[in-house]
C-alpha cells in the first residue's frame, strides 16, 4: 500500500513543524529546493532526505 504524498500534506506537515516552535531555513522551503537535504530544528538540529523526512526525524516519527 503507497500512501499518497502531496504538494498540501507537505504544507500541512510544515505548518505543524512551525507551529510546536520548529524553524526551517526559507531555503529549505522554496519548492525548488524542498527534495534536496534539508536542516531542521526542533529541541535539536535534525537532517533528513528532503524536508519531509528532517520534520519526521524531529518528531521522532522515523
């Protein structure tokens, strides 16, 4: 089973991020630049494939 990721779910999840008091680089969240490794912070520095996966580490999803 695939789950569907797109272009809101993303958006939503940041959201989220940003609003439990993570911040994420503006350079990170061009959309030219969200596949590439991203840097986030969250009680902690915390990387990842894309944003997606650095978010997901951060809330100890991964």
């Amino acid at each position: 089973m695939a789950i569907l990721i797109t272009d809101s779910s993303l958006t939503k999840l940041i959201d989220t991020f940003l609003q439990k008091g993570g911040k994420i680089d503006r350079y990170y969240l061009r959309d030219i630049n969200r596949g590439k490794r991203a840097l986030v912070h969250l009680n902690g520095w915390f990387s990842g494939q894309n944003v997606r996966a650095a978010i997901m580490k951060a809330f100890g999803k991964v």
